[in-house]
C-alpha cells in the first residue's frame, strides 16, 4: 500500500491531523479515468502520480498531532516547468500581489509630499503679528513678534490676538530702522533673527496651491526687483504684473511709452502674465484697474501679493484696501488692522492673512524675496534710507554741457575719466565718442563725482566715507569690502539719434549711454551711423549689472521711443498693460 504525507497549515492541520490519529488510518478510491496529475488544494502539499489503469486503494498515515516547525525560508529558485510549472491561478495572484504593494508605495509616497507641502504653511492656529506676521511671543524683547506678557494673557482670554501689534512695528511705526533679516541677502549691522532662505520657504508651497499672484516690480529698479525666477515660488499659477512708483519717474515722461516698454521686457521672460498694471501707492494712479482684474481673474481663489524686498507690497495693500473700502465693507473693516509700512527691507516676516473680499478668498501679504546682488544686501542696515528714492527722480548728466555754449573744437569729453556714484559704483570711460553723455538716475542722496581715471584709486580712497557715501563715517568706510567687481562692457550703438543702453545697478537705479548725447543736430558726431564705447564698472561683490533697451523717460525719450512692428499672432499673444 502507498503511504503519502499531508502537510496542513493552520488550525486545518491541527483538527485534522486529530482525525486521523483517532481513526489511524483513512482509505480513498481514486478512479482510472483520470490519468493526468492530481494537485491538491493550496493548504495540502502533494506530489503529482500517475495513477495506474486499474484502481487500487491508497492509504493515508496521519502525521504526528503536534504542530510542526515552520518551514526554513527559501531561496528564490526559477519556476518549474512541464508539470511543477505554477498554474495560471499562480502567475495570477502574484501579479495582483504585485499590482498592490506598488499601489501602496505609490500611496505613501503621494502622502509624504503633501504632508510635506502642507509643513511648509504657517500653521492657523499660531497667533501672529498684524503689522509683520511674526509669531506672537513673550520671551525675547528686542525679537519680532514680543508683547508683553499681561497684554498677551489679556488678549487671549477676550480672544483678540488678531488685534495685538508687535513691539517692532511698534518701533518701526515711529522712524526706527529695526532689520530683521540676516543671511545669504540679509542685512549686515542690524539684528537678525531670520534668513533670507528662510523667508522664501516660507513661500514654496505656494506653486502647489491654486491661487492668483499680483508680482509687484519697481519701475525705478525693474531688472533687480523683477524676481527671474518666480516661477520657482508662483509656479503655473496665473500672473497680475504690477509695476510700482511710476510717480518717481522724471517729469514729462509718457507712460505709453513706459507701458509699451515694460511689456515688451516682460514678454522676453516668458511668464503666465494675464496684464500689466502702471501703478503708484502715494497718488493711487491705476490701483482702481488693479482692482477689478483682481475681481475678474480671482474666481473664489486667495490672492498673494509677491515682490522682493522693500519693493512697496504693503503701501500697495494699503492703497487697494483704501480703494476697495468704499464700496467693500469687509476691505472696510481689514483697514483697521493692515499690514506695517516702512522704508525697512524686510519689515514683512511671514504671510499676514487679510479678509477683503465679499466674495470668497482672501489677501495675502508675504514677506519680500530678498535677493544677495542688490545693493541692499552689502550697505550697512543705517545707510538703506539712503538707497530708496523719496522724490521724482531728476537726472545727474556728465559731463555738463549746455547745447551751443561750445563749440566742436572746445568739446570737453569724458574719455579717461571715472565717475563715482556715492562710493558704491565707480565707472572708467576708456573710449567713447567726443560728445558722449552718461545721465544716472537713482536716489538724490547719492553724489557723481568725476575725476581723471589716473587719479581714481587715490581719490577713493582718500574720500570713502566723507564725500563718497554710503558707507557713512569713517568706522564702516574702514570695514568696506570696497570695489572688488569689475565688468569690462563693449557696447555697440547703431543710432545717435537715442541712447545706446542702459546700464541697471541691481537696487540702486540705472546709467543711461548717449552716444553724442550734447551734440547739436547738425554735430558731425551725428553722421556716425554705428560705433563702439569702451567702459568699465567697478562694484561690490555680488552686486549685478543689467545692460538692457533703454527706458524711455522725461520728455525727450517720447521723441526718440520706437514702438515694436508687432503681427496680429504677436499682438494677441502679449499682454495688455493699463494705468
């Protein structure tokens, strides 16, 4: 008689492994007509046999009733083939076993980014700052978001801890330069109790939700506030661009030709820009358009303002709240509590949460991009009201001539020379045309001194820090880097007639290049069709330059301005600016 051995599992191996030790053994009739392989089911292990043509009976010798050891694990072998080949039941529910472990790799995966996308938000529950959006707290006095102790408890209990306003915008709000930021594009010589890096995490999240960006650039520092890369924080989230202080720019300038001139840069950076807006905070000109494309892209979804550093965002809030007060009783209410205003860089230190809109959604201000290659990240923090203009801008024009009050034989040029713009840019002119003009525009307190280049280091020198400033004073001229940055700039003009470029100082302002600039019509100068000037700029390290268009200003730049030949395709395509 043939003897085989069933291994069971679970409790079926117990109950019937006592089965058959009591009946010591079982007999079972297996039938001639099935002659292929018999396989049991998955909780019997049996050998495959060829039956016999006759029948004959088999009997069953139970196994031992106690529990048998698990099995050792296995090495992974190949499948079988011919008759130990796994069954199509086999490959079947290990593609499905498969299928679902990856499914839930996949679903923990998925979990882990949006939980890390959500870390990145400020949590709701912390009380903050209306002024700043510092987190509230009672421990540091000189730290952002202090308040005293009782008036916190105070607050608390009569649950108005929106209303509490820290005691640095406290300080801020009365003229003191309190910096805040330190870092890679921090402020040296002030405190600092958060980076710059910092700050712009607390934005990441922000190219993960849907919501709409109003980007704020300064016309007066366009390519150094203009944030290249913004769709690093803004992602594919649609773009409002507004441009700020245009009341800055000199007197007489055309703002079509500005408009025309801003979208046709912008339109070079390829981004999801919906319409450019000409705005400025102090006279409200074009706030009101700004707010009605808000409330026509806006569809129910929160609004951030975004912008670098000190670029205006919350005088900006400030004149959309005023505006939208007037027939908006909710933007009524949120002028109560607005976001702190000041000349400091970096006064915003985290999303402040603004209700002013009837219709869903709410206004957020985020604290500033700052950015390590302006001039901000390398003045000391007491010299930055230095470097942000507080009236129209009037241009500085070497060398100063009068048309007509020389003749071409008494013609005095710029050619060896160097200009000094404060002790922050200093420019060689190594060749340039007899009647070239350099005109900068930037902040009033910033003095242009010209001197023979053979003379330049001795004068810098010599001057650092009294009639070359900023730096102020002889203890931060001492700890000046100094000019350690020189750019050698070849520039070709094909037109006498308008200004060659621009030269943009990242934070300051910008060098506009007349090639025969105090030339008469009739100049022999003029008969130049194309040519090449010769310069070097001297700066501190990491500041940028932008040599860019120049940017049509004051009256004789709607006298030289071309606008662009565009196509119907490319007049579509661009967006459309208003003021």
């Amino acid at each position: 008689m043939a003897t085989i051995r069933l291994l069971l599992s679970g409790s079926s191996q117990s109950s019937t492994s006592s089965h058959l030790a009591n009946g010591v053994s079982s007999s079972f009739l297996l039938f001639p007509n099935l002659n292929n392989p018999v396989f049991c089911p998955s909780a019997i292990t049996l050998s495959p046999i060829r039956l016999p043509s006759k029948p004959y009976p088999v009997s069953f010798r139970a196994a031992s009733a106690s529990p048998s050891p698990p099995p050792p694990p296995t090495s992974a072998e190949p499948d079988g083939t011919g008759a130990a080949a796994p069954t199509r039941g086999d490959l079947y529910l290990e593609r499905q076993q498969s299928m679902s472990a990856t499914a839930l790799v996949l679903k923990k995966n998925k979990v882990g980014k949006k939980n890390r996308r959500n870390d990145a938000k400020l949590p709701t529950n912390v009380a903050c700052c209306y002024g700043c959006g510092a987190p509230l707290q009672t421990t540091e006095t000189d730290a952002p978001g202090y308040v005293n102790a009782e008036t916190y408890e105070l607050k608390k209990r009569h649950h108005q801890l929106k209303t509490i306003l820290c005691g640095r915008c406290k300080l801020l709000s009365h003229g003191h330069m309190v910096t805040a930021v330190g870092g890679h594009g921090g402020y040296s010589g002030g405190k600092q109790f958060i980076s710059a890096g910092e700050l712009r995490e607390k934005l990441s999240y922000l190219r993960h939700e849907k919501v709409l960006i109003v980007k704020l650039v300064d016309i007066v520092d366009f390519n150094g506030s203009f944030l290249a890369h913004v769709r690093d924080l803004a992602g594919a989230n649609p773009i409002i661009l507004v441009i700020t202080k245009v009341d800055l720019l000199p007197k007489g300038t055309n703002l079509n030709c500005i408009g025309d001139w801003v979208v046709e840069a912008t339109t070079k950076k390829k981004l999801n820009v919906i319409s450019v807006h000409l705005t400025s905070s102090k006279s409200f000109v074009g706030i009101a358009g700004v707010i009605s494309e808000i409330q026509k892209e806006k569809k129910g979804r929160d609004v951030y303002i975004l912008g670098s550093a000190n670029v205006g965002k919350s005088a900006f809030i400030n004149a959309l709240l005023k505006l939208m007060a007037r027939k908006d009783p909710v933007a009524a209410a949120a002028q109560k509590y607005k976001p702190m205003q000041s000349a400091v860089p970096g006064t915003t230190l985290g999303p402040i949460q603004i209700e002013a809109f009837q219709g869903g959604g709410n206004l957020f201000d985020t604290p500033g991009v700052h950015l390590h290659h302006r001039q901000a990240a390398v003045v000391h923090s007491d010299d930055l009201p230095s470097l942000a203009p507080q009236s129209r801008l009037r241009g500085q024009s070497f060398p100063v001539v009068s048309i007509g009050t020389i003749t071409n034989s008494e013609a005095v040029g710029i050619n060896g020379s160097s200009l000094f713009w404060g002790g922050l840019v200093r420019i060689d002119v190594i060749k340039v045309l007899p009647r070239t003009r350099l005109t900068f525009y930037g902040p009033k307190k910033l003095k242009v001194h010209m001197v023979s280049m053979a003379k330049a280091d001795e004068f810098y020198h010599r001057e650092l820090g009294n009639t070359l400033t900023p730096p102020t004073g002889k203890e931060r001229a001492e700890s000046w880097l100094g000019l350690q940055a020189v750019r050698q700039l070849q520039i070709n003009f094909e037109d006498t007639n308008r200004p060659a470029c621009d030269i943009a100082i990242s934070g300051l302002g910008w060098i506009a290049i007349e090639p025969v600039g105090a030339a008469e019509p009739n100049d022999p100068d003029r008969r130049a069709k194309a040519g090449e000037l010769h310069l070097a700029v001297h700066l501190p390290k990491p500041v940028e330059i932008f040599i860019r268009p120049p940017i049509p200003v004051g009256k004789a730049g709607e006298e030289w301005y071309q606008y662009q030949e565009l196509t119907e395709k490319e007049e579509e395509s661009r967006p459309k600016w208003f003021y």
